[in-house]
C-alpha cells in the first residue's frame, strides 16, 4: 500500500581529510557542528578478508568551512562565524596503508583522517 508521506532519510558519507586540514577537523569538529566541505569523490576498491570484492565512495576534502558556532557554546569565547581554511601548507608524511586499504587511495593516505 502506498501512501503520500514524507520521509526524512539520513545519509552518512565518509569524508577524508589529509595534512593540517586533518588536523584541524579533529581538534575543532564536534557532533552537531555543521561543516561545508568541498571536495572530490573517490571510489576505493579492494578485496576483503574473506575474499569478496568491496567496494566504498568517499568524499576527499579539498576545502571546508566551519558553520555557526560550536555546539554547547553561546556568547563570549564561541568560535568566529565561519572559519576558512586552505589547502595544507606542507603535504603529509607518508606512511603504510593500514592492511585491506584501497588500491587507489592518494599518496599518503596512512596520514589521512577519517571522520
């Protein structure tokens, strides 16, 4: 049977952020911050433990911009209204791909931060 109601989905997308932009997502990002992120799509394939091919889309971060204030604060102290940040200003130290990585991941990809 259908009917004509709305739903609300959530979506969930993985995004990757390498180098100081990584590092400043970590240190400044909370649950409910909003974040406007910029960036390009990457599809990762490999082959799992047991054997099946996987396959997984991500978003790696070009650019971003913190939104509003962070969660939980008001008034003084709050963080500015947006926040701006470019692109790294060296790239990231290259490390080993953690075991079941992607075959087509970025060089340094060992530094990157998920989130």
């Amino acid at each position: 049977r259908q009917t004509n109601e709305k739903r609300e989905e959530t979506c969930f997308v993985d995004c990757t952020a390498f180098g100081r932009q990584g590092e400043v997502i970590n240190q400044y990002m909370s649950k409910g911050r909003p974040l406007l992120i910029e960036g390009r799509l990457n599809f990762g394939q490999w082959t799992g433990q047991d054997g099946q091919k996987r396959s997984k889309l991500d978003v790696v971060v070009e650019n971003f911009q913190f939104l509003g204030s962070p969660a939980g604060t008001r008034g003084a102290g709050a963080a500015p209204q947006s926040q701006p940040v470019g692109a790294p200003a060296m790239p990231p130290a290259p490390e080993e791909p953690p075991a079941g990585a992607y075959e087509n991941e970025p060089p340094g990809a060992g530094s990157a931060v998920p989130f």
